[in-house]
C-alpha cells in the first residue's frame, strides 16, 4: 500500500509517499481502507515536531479516518469486511476508571491516532476495533472525516464539558476552523444566539451562513468592546475557544457574570497570565476540554445524518498531493476542512 510520509520534522517537515507493507490485524484489530482523511491542527504540530511526545520518524500521519473495514482480527465479531466506518482519533484503553464510566476523553493510557502509532494519509490503516464507529447510511466518507475529529470535539465542549440553554449567548472563536465552524451550528441547533470571530471577510461570510447572528472582525483590537455592545453591555453566557494566549484573555472580557469559557487548544501560545480579581468577582468559570467520548462522536454523526450539523470543506487532495493540505492550513486561509482522498474515487 501507499502511505504519506513524514520523514523530518520542520516547518514545512519532509513527506515522502512511500510503498508500505499492508497492515496485518492483531487481536481485537481491524484493519479500514481509508476513503478520506481530514487534516488538523494537531497535524501541523506533528509535522513540526512540536507536540509534548516524541515521534518516532517515518510516521503516517491523519487521525480523521473514514473509510471501510478490510479485515479484521482474531475475536473481532462486531465488524466485517466492508463496514463504513469512522474511527475515534483519541485511541482509548477501554478498561481504566474513566473509559469504563464513558469518559473515554479522560483515558489513563490514551494514544493518538496519526502521532502515537501510524495514522490515515495512507491506504490502510489498523486500529482497535473498540475506536470504530458505525456510519449512518446518510453520512458519505468526506462528511464523515469533515466532522468525525473537530465536530466531536464541539459537540464534546457544548454538551459534556459546558452546557447551552436556549436564548443564551454563545461566542465562537475563529468560526473558519473546523471547531468553530461545527460549533456555530451545534450552539445555534441547542438555542443559543451566537457570536463569531472572524479574521477574514470570507471567513466573516462562512460564520453568518452557519448560523452566527454577528460575526465580528477578530484583527481589531476592539472585538471584546464589540461583543459586549451587541449583548447589551451584559456579555455572553458562553465563550467557545480553541485559540490561547492572548485571545483566552480576551474571552474573559467578553463574559457575563457567571459566564464559562469552555477551550480545547492554544494555537496561538499555551501560556496566558489571568487576572483573578474580576475572574472570582464575577464569578466566571474556565473549563478544560479535550478530544471526545465515544458518544460524542455517535452524536456528531446523528447530527450530521439529520441534516443538523453540516461539514464545511475547503478543499480535497489525492493521497501524494497531502504536502500541499498541510502547507494550505498553515497558510491559514482555510474555510473549513481539508481533507486528504487514498485511492481511487468509488
Ligand atoms: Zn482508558
């Protein structure tokens, strides 16, 4: 089989497409024909050797896999050859105190799909048959690895990590990503009036045909003052943020009383220094968020089979073009998902 593959971290790192021997399915493993692998920030960081694990290079990267079961391993009976499926990216024990309640987000011994063990941008790839999950007929393998990995991690954030009433205020940071552009649409289908940053006029387009009532320019300096006059000077219940640094401050400016800022990533810096004074006097919450359960990722392909929840993709590349994937999304001018298509068209 043909695996993409980094062979030096950088920033660009080097890729090579290379001829790979086909996975065999241990115990318990089944081995997906990939179909379509989207492309996430968690990539980059990997290419750039920039993640808090050590990569063990050549690696196959892409933990948002979609495709169809080629084989499977010994005492694997819930699976056959054929299956659609969607993969779970944050690979979990299943058998510790928190993957046992469910909270498979919180396991003790997790690997990431594409970091700790080889991932998508491949034509096959072998995983625990304990990550797979079922698609709906409805859900075709682009929507599938458009909102399998950052549409879960919305839904993780907006229904298990904080919670939406209806007529709140939402606040998504960066509408354009695939956190914040799922995250519009699952806080507008709970009932929440959203606001989005924006940092483009195309990008300010894509967050009003989501779902977002004001989109406000994420470049000027002003956009929490903006925030607040449009709810009136009260601020909103919720902020959605995946950005860090800087823009988690501002996030607490952006806060009503008793307000949550619900994040899951720091793209922009992991380091930001929080005045506690008007943090307690308000009485604001900050809650960590990451990756997903299993059930959010059920949900988030329920949703998408309903209609609810729709991927925004920007562009598709064949497997030996991925290089040119990674090097759009660095670019940041990305609307959306890029996603990556092994194989040949079915
Ligand atoms: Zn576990």
């Amino acid at each position: 089989m043909q695996a993409f593959q980094l062979v030096a971290h950088g920033k660009p790192g080097s890729f090579e497409l290379r001829e790979a021997a086909d996975p065999t399915p241990g115990a318990g493993e089944a081995v997906i024909e990939v179909r379509a692998c989207g492309l996430n920030h968690l990539d980059l960081w990997a290419e750039e050797g920039g993640l808090p694990v050590s990569i063990p290079l050549p690696r196959t990267l892409g933990g948002e896999v979609a495709g169809r079961v080629a084989a499977v391993g010994e005492g694997v009976v819930e699976w056959k050859p054929g299956d659609r499926v969607a993969v779970q990216s944050n690979l979990f024990c299943g058998e510790c105190e928190y993957c046992r309640r469910g909270d498979q987000s919180m396991c003790l011994r997790p690997k990431m799909l594409g970091v700790e063990c080889d991932g998508g941008f491949a034509d096959k790839v072998c995983v625990p048959q304990r990550a797979l999950v079922r698609l709906p007929a409805e859900v075709d393998f682009q929507t599938s690895a458009a909102l399998t990995l950052a549409g879960s991690t919305a839904m993780h954030m907006l229904t298990n990590r904080a919670s939406v009433r209806p007529g709140d205020w939402a606040l998504v940071i960066g509408a354009s990503s695939g956190v914040g552009s799922a995250a519009i649409q699952i806080a507008r289908q709970l009932g929440a009036r959203v606001i989005a940053t924006a940092s483009s006029e195309p990008k300010q387009a894509l967050a009003r045909r989501l779902g977002a009532e004001f989109v406000v320019d994420a470049n000027g300096a002003q956009w929490p003052a903006e925030v607040r006059q449009l709810t009136g000077k009260r601020g909103v219940d919720l902020v959605i943020e995946h950005v860090g640094g800087d823009v988690l401050l501002k996030a607490f400016e952006c806060l009503a009383r008793g307000g949550t800022v619900v994040t899951c990533g720091a793209t922009a810096g992991r380091g930001a220094t929080l005045n506690l004074w008007p943090f307690f006097v308000r009485q604001h919450r900050l809650v960590g968020s990451y990756s997903r359960n299993a059930a959010d990722v059920r949900a988030t392909l329920e949703w998408a089979a309903t209609g609810r929840l729709q991927p925004v993709i920007h562009a598709v590349y064949p497997l030996e073009e991925t290089a040119q994937g990674f090097a759009a999304l660095r670019a940041r001018t990305v609307l959306g998902k890029v996603l990556v298509l092994p194989g040949s068209p079915e």
